[in-house]
C-alpha cells in the first residue's frame, strides 16, 4: 500500500497524516472541552455573583441538571472547527 523507498521506510500519504492529525485534535478537544466550559462559565458566573465566589461543582450541576451530560459538550463543534 505505501512505498518503499531506498531506506526501506515508509512513505504516508498525506491523506493519512492529515487525517491523523485531524483525530487526535478532535480527541484532545473531546477530552478537554467540559473542563474549558466550566472555566468559562465559572468566569462568567463569577462576574454576574456578588461576592465572586462560584464552585465549579455548582456549575457542573447546573448544567447536567438543564441539558443533561451532553451540555458538557455544547459548543464543541466551534471548538474542533479551529
């Protein structure tokens, strides 16, 4: 399937190292995102709040109580478009 050249190794096609580079940053992004939400909604909640104090674990709560464990993941099709 790939050729070989004089040294025996393996040429990819650039297809291949496209896509695998394309996989493992959406899979880093998969394995990020939440915690990136909560960041951010913690910074926004913590602006809104009178007293600036905001737990993460409220915010997760909240979150998964609204849109279930998938609102984890909203927006996440803007952060792999990067």
């Amino acid at each position: 399937m790939w050729r070989e050249t004089r040294s025996s190794a393996a040429v990819r096609p650039a297809w291949v190292s496209f896509a695998t580079g394309a996989s493992a940053a959406l899979s880093g992004w998969m394995l990020v995102h939440p915690f990136d939400l909560l960041k951010v909604r913690a910074q926004l909640a913590g602006e809104v709040a009178a007293d600036g104090k905001v737990s993460i674990v409220q915010i997760a709560r909240k979150i998964v109580k609204t849109d279930g464990p998938l609102g984890l993941y909203s927006g996440l099709s803007a952060a792999a478009a990067r």
